[in-house]
C-alpha cells in the first residue's frame, strides 16, 4: 500500500472514528439484506479469544429478528420480566447504595415505555459467543459490536446497543427462540436501521484527552 492510499484509509477510518453515533430513533424505512450482512460480515470478522474456543468453527452466531414478528414480541416479553426481577432486587439494596435510585429509575422507564431498540428498528441483531475456558465471551462480543457499529455507520445505518440481551445467556425460553442449548452462548444485540435524523457531532461527550508516557 503506497502513502497515497495509506493516508487514504487512515482519513476514513478517523472519519468513521468520530461520526460514529448511539441512534435512538428509527425511521420506518428497512435496510437491505445485502446492507445487513454487510454488519454482520464486519462483526464475523471481529477477533475473539483463540485459547477459549479452541479449534472449532462454529462459535459465533447471528441472529436477524425482523420488527413486529412472533419472536419479537417473546423477546419483549423476557427482557421486561427479566427487567422487573432486578427492580426487585435493586429496590432492596437502594438503602445501602443510593446510587442505584437513578438505575431503578432508568430500568422502570424502560418497562414503561419499552427498550431501546427493541420494536422500534427493523431489525435487532443478536450475536452469541461460545462460552469457553477462559470466559471472555463478553470482551470478544464488545469487539464484534465494534466492528459491526462501524460498519453501519460506513453504510449510513443507524445502531443501537441492546445491551439487556447479554443478560439472557441462561435463560431457557430465550435461547429456544435462537434453537440454541442454554448456557452454552454468552450474547449481546445491537438495533439496526435508518436513523431519524443526523446526529451531529457536538452532541456527544468525550472524555478528556490524559495519556502518560511512562
């Protein structure tokens, strides 16, 4: 690769780097299925952890769960009993830490008003990582979640982190939705689709520039 395209690439991805955005709002509007293998293509290619799977072949997993189907709605239905279950048990902590006030606060409007990205998108992709020694499964999906939101913004989609769904690896009803034996897959999702508007790039917050050479 000469300068040329060197200095190329490396302006492409800075520009990906800093335009990359959480969509919260999606338009009706549904992405091709090429578009969408194109995410997934890029998470397929994310790094995971080689000691951990070994020598198999078959331990990452997509799944594309299309808005408004059977499925969808089953998942709903997990994700906000699963939900509820930890105000539970969140409310009897409160006292001993008061910042869990502002997260039961966040999970009951959530049960209120429905999760980020659950039914609001086209699509909510679900990605599972085969569960092995050591149990990185979920710092190899963070690289894949990574390279998938990339990927979308390249393409003009917009993503958003569903985050809940990692919490679903041992929940029988669940992983029968995904025909997969339970407790074998750690997970994680991301909605996907076409944002309502442009988010522009003052609106996020980054942190303070601190590196030490040492």
């Amino acid at each position: 690769m000469n300068n040329l395209n060197k200095n190329n690439v490396n302006e492409v991805l800075d520009t990906l780097l800093r335009t990359r955005r959480s969509v919260r709002g999606f338009t009706k509007e549904v992405p091709s299925k090429e578009s969408v293998e194109e995410v997934i293509e890029a998470g397929r290619l994310a790094p995971y952890a080689i000691l951990a799977v070994a020598k198999q072949t078959d331990f990452r997993r997509f799944f594309v769960i299309s808005n408004n189907s059977l499925q969808m709605d089953k998942i709903k239905t997990i994700i906000n009993d699963v939900i509820k279950t930890q105000i539970s048990i969140c409310e009897k902590e409160v006292e001993k830490n008061i910042s869990l006030k502002s997260f039961i606060t966040s999970l009951k409007m959530q049960v209120e008003k429905g999760i980020l990205g659950i039914g609001t998108s086209p699509y909510l992709i679900i990605v599972g990582e085969r569960r092995g020694t050591p149990p990185i499964e979920q710092k190899a999906l963070s690289h894949v979640m990574q390279n998938m939101w990339l990927k979308a913004t390249a393409l003009g989609l917009g993503f958003e982190l569903v985050s809940v769904i990692g919490r679903l690896g041992d929940n029988k009803d669940f992983c029968d939705i995904l025909g997969v034996p339970t407790g074998e897959f750690g997970f994680d999702a991301c909605a996907i689709g076409f944002p309502t508007k442009i988010v522009n790039r003052e609106s996020r917050a980054i942190p303070e520039l601190s590196i030490k050479w040492i």
